[in-house]
C-alpha cells in the first residue's frame, strides 16, 4: 500500500483550477489503487514553523557539524516533524499556481521548511550535492493566468515550473510528471476549455502513476 501526498498550494478552494486539476487526478488515482492512502495539505490553512531565528541558527549549525543549543533543538523539532510528513510518502501531487511568474509564498515557506541538509539532500567535497529523496514520482497541476508557451516571448517569464521543477530535483525526484492550465484570466470560455483539456491529460497521466 503507497502512502500519496497531495499539496495544494491555492487558497481558492473549488474555485481554484490547479486544485481542479490536481483532483481529477487524485480521483482517478483513487479509483486505480482504492488500497492507497491519500493525505491532503492544503497550505493556506495548515500551519508551518516560522522559519527564522532559531530555526535558521539551528540549518547553520548542522552545515557547520555544531551541536543545537536547547532553543535550536526545539525549533528544530518542528522543522523536522514538517520533514517526515513529506518524506515519509511514497508519491506526491502538487497543486500550483503562478504568483508573480513564481510559485504563491505559502509553498515557498514549506520548501524553505523541508529542503535541509541530511534529510532532503547532502553535500560532500568528493559528490557535492545530492537529493535524498529519491525513488518516487511528482505530478504537479500548474495553473496560471496567462500563458507561457515554450518558444513564445513570454516563456522566460515562467519562473513557476522552473524553480519548482528546480526544486523538486535538486532534493531527488526525476520522475516529474505535469499539467500546465493556462489563460485562466483570459474569458471563461478559453479558461474552461484550458481546464477540461488539463484535468483528461492528468486522468491519463495518473493511469501509470
Ligand atoms: C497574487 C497573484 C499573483 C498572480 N500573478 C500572476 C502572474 O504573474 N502571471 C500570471 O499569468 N497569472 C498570475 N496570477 C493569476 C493566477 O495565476 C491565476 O488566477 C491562476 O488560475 C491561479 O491558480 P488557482 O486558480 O489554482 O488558484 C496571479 C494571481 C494572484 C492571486
């Protein structure tokens, strides 16, 4: 039985379309591997240790192989029980949409929370850097409401699937599936249609999850 993780890092509730996407996807998961467990985080309403202070003083001391001190250590605590929720999955869904051309602050903080040296990925002289988590797949719904075709003027301009994919396999996934909603401010019509095309390509795509 495989333990899947689904992030959605929207507040919009039913009326967000990476959730919409990121749904019909874990439905039809659900419905391939009725024995799997599904634990769903929504961002905007869970919350994560302040990432700051103590906790910060706490990364530098395990980069410079320093023992905590009692107030490092119980930060700590925290950041590390944020860890082993993620890491203790077997395979992840995403829910993201564009802020800004990156990714909504929220999801920023958990990937300042979880990507620690020993637990996410590890550097040495002789290998440099590693990702540890490794071994298990990632779909991740983006949403946004412009649109960043590859090859068009405005690709540079996403910085969303960049840095998240950056993300995801600087800690160890290379097995990165994904559904792209674009022009949801672009009139209803354009926007269903965008949506409808994305939630049938995340219903195939979670056939051979
Ligand atoms: C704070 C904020 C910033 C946004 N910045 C961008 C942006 O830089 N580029 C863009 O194409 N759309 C931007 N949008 C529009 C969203 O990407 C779009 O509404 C998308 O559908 C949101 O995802 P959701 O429906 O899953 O919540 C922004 C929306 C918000 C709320």
């Amino acid at each position: 039985m495989s333990k899947l993780l689904y992030i959605q890092a929207s507040p919009r509730g039913n009326r967000s379309y990476s959730i919409a996407v990121a749904d019909a996807f874990v439905e039809a998961y659900r419905t391939a591997h009725p024995d799997d467990s599904v634990t769903t985080v929504n961002l905007f309403t869970t919350e994560l240790p302040p990432f700051d202070g103590f906790a910060l003083n706490a990364k530098y001391a395990i980069l410079q192989g320093q023992d905590h001190t009692g107030e490092e250590a119980a930060a700590w605590k925290a950041v590390e029980s944020v860890i082993e929720m993620f890491t203790s999955a077997d395979k992840f869904v995403f829910a993201v949409p564009m802020w800004n051309f990156g990714i909504p602050y929220r999801l920023k903080h958990f990937i300042d929370v979880i990507v620690q040296p020993g637990y996410t990925f590890s550097f040495s002289p002789e290998e440099g850097y590693k990702g540890l988590v490794t071994g298990k797949p990632a779909f991740v719904a983006y949403s946004r409401g412009g649109a960043y075709p590859p090859g068009s003027d405005t690709e540079a301009f996403d910085l969303q699937t960049k840095y998240f994919e950056l993300f995801l396999g600087f800690i160890g996934f290379t097995d990165v599936r994904r559904a792209v909603v674009e022009g949801t401010l672009s009139g209803p019509e354009a926007a269903e249609m965008a949506r409808a095309a994305a939630v049938e390509e995340a219903k195939k795509s979670a056939q051979s999850f």
